[in-house]
C-alpha cells in the first residue's frame, strides 16, 4: 500500500482559510469534500492496522455504475496533526493502547473547526483494531457519509435561504433546492427540475400518494411506484421511459433523519430503449400534516465522468427537508 500524503493544495487551503478568519474566530472545516485524514504513525499504517482501515475507507462507493472510492485518503503522523491542519472536515484518530481491553469508536464534532468530525478507534493490538474497523465497515462508511450529506445540506441552505415555494404549495414540505435547475416539467402531484445539461446534468424529482399502509415503504414496493411514476412522466428518444436499472439491484435501508422516518433507495436508473443511465437516490416518507407519501429522488447523467461527487452534492439535497409548521397546505390532486 503506498503511503499517502498531504497535498499542498489542501494546506494551503487550510493556511488561507486560517488567516482570513483572523485570531480568535471559531473557524470552518476545511478540505474538500468527501475527504478523509487518518492521523497515523507511518509504521502502523504501512503495517495490518492501516492497511484495514485504508481497504475500508478505499471501498466503493454505493450506487455508482463504476469503481469509486468512497473517500480520498490523506495520512500524516501524528506529529504532523498542527494547529492549521486539525481544522480538517473528516478526522479519523486510531489508538491502540493496552490499556484497552474492547475496541469501539468514538466521535466529536465541532471539536477544533465548525462541521469537523473527529473519529477515534480504540483497539488494544493491531490485529483486533483491523477486525474490528472491518467488520464495522458499513457503519464507519455510513456515519461519514451522513455528516458529509448533513453538513453540503446546511451550506446549500446557507446559499439557498428561502425553500422551494412550489414545493411548499403543491407537496407540503421545505426543501432547497440547488441554483441551475431552471427546466421545471409538472403534473397533477408531481415535480421534476433538471439543469438539462449535456454533462453533468442533474435533476430532482418530487411525488407523492396517499398514504394507506406500511407496505408501501418496502423494497419491492417502492421500486414498483417508482417505475410506473417515472416511467409515465420521464420520456427518452424511441418511446423510452425511465426504469430502475437490474443490472446492480438498488440498496435499501430505514433511515431516521431530523425525526422522520424514511425509506432509501440507492441505486442506477436507465431508459428502457436508450443508452442514457447513472445514479439515484430516493427517499419516502409520510407528511403528517398531508396525510401523503411524499418521495424525492435526485439521480444525475453524467456519461464518462467520475460520479461520487455529483450525486453526494445533489443528494444533499434531501437533508434540508423538514415539514413546515402551519396549517395552510394546498394539495394538487
């Protein structure tokens, strides 16, 4: 495994941001998104311990048609951790000690920058720490990934400050939706904005039914409401429509996010009789105050490029949901 370093763009990044905010301020994270800093003595992770957590964090990334890892990893001893370079956004602190007897992680937030993460794995040898961050892979994956989506939604929300009014007129709920996805197409309870670009184009797809019973939120079913709303509304060249692809069979997973329960969706999405296709990610849940299933999908076509990035920022979109708290809604039927 090759050692990994710190860039210089990302010091200097750090050092601008550390000198613009001036002494004494309570600075933001720092680094690019979807990046990781493991601070590590260079013995340990050239040795069994780094290379587990590097395999962990090197994994792929869910739903994506090709190989993308799920962080960008940068490593530094811990002599090296100084005061400019602990504003980073993703931390990850291994200590091994005997004087711990089970391994477990630990996380702060907020500890030396606003919207940092600070994550440290105990482990008692190098053998147990390298099961242990293994067998909790999805776990330690999933944390990360959630605060790197929480904290792109609280910046979207801090550019986008007002929430998307027809979505409060037509479907009952906040939501900030990006700059740039001007192309907006409606039908009775249904939404969809797209930047209509020829790369990197990105769109957002709101619905929603009746809610009637808890069966609705499984796997099957909501891959069911999925083609036949998108099918129906989303139209390709030679009389396509929108599918969800079985080549790779979606992820699903229950979530809780700010108190709502949702059901998720990952996966790849295709044209039944074209070659356009990517990535989706779909949320569900119910608004209370509407009695409806509302569903909000973001996916992205982005042929021949790398893809993480586009959706995690487009997906973040789906955290800066909430229900407002009046009375009021108008429902399109």
């Amino acid at each position: 495994m090759k050692h990994a370093a710190i860039t210089l763009s990302f010091i200097a990044s750090l050092l601008l941001l550390f000198s613009c905010n001036g002494a004494g301020s309570f600075m933001n994270a720092s680094g690019s998104t979807n990046e990781m800093l493991v601070v590590m003595d260079d013995t340990l992770w050239e040795g069994t311990a780094g290379k587990a957590l590097f395999d962990v964090l090197n994994s792929n990334a869910k739903g994506l048609p090709q190989p993308e890892p799920n962080f960008n990893i940068l490593q530094i001893a811990p002599e090296n951790f100084t005061r400019t370079i602990r504003m980073a956004r993703n931390v990850i602190t291994p200590d091994i000690s005997t004087i711990y007897s089970t391994s477990k992680f630990t996380a702060e937030l907020d500890k030396y920058a606003m919207g940092q993460v600070i994550m440290t794995i105990q482990a008692p040898d190098t053998t147990t720490f390298a099961a242990f961050v293994t067998e909790n892979k999805q776990s330690l994956i999933d944390y990360f990934v959630t605060k790197e989506l929480e904290r792109n939604g609280k910046f979207l929300k801090s550019q986008i400050s007002d929430p998307l009014s027809r979505a409060q007129q037509v479907f009952g709920i906040n939501i900030h939706f990006p700059k740039g996805l001007t192309n907006v197409t409606e039908h009775p309870n249904f939404y969809w904005a797209t930047n209509n670009a020829p790369q990197g184009r990105k769109d957002i797809v709101i619905y929603q039914f009746p809610y009637t019973t808890e069966t609705v939120f499984e796997k099957d079913s909501l891959i069911a409401i999925r083609n036949h709303t998108l099918g129906k509304y989303i139209k390709g060249s030679f009389d396509s429509e929108m599918t969800t692809a079985t080549i790779y069979p979606p992820d699903y997973r229950r979530i809780e996010v700010d108190g709502i329960f949702r059901a998720e969706l990952r996966g790849l999405w295709e044209m039944t009789s074209d070659m356009m296709g990517g990535p989706f990610v779909m949320q569900a849940f119910v608004n209370d105050n509407t009695g409806m299933v509302i569903v909000v999908e973001t996916y992205v076509y982005a042929p021949e490029s790398n893809k993480r990035n586009l959706m995690r920022n487009l997906e973040a979109t789906l955290y800066t949901i909430s229900l407002p708290q009046h009375e009021g809604v108008e429902i399109v039927s």
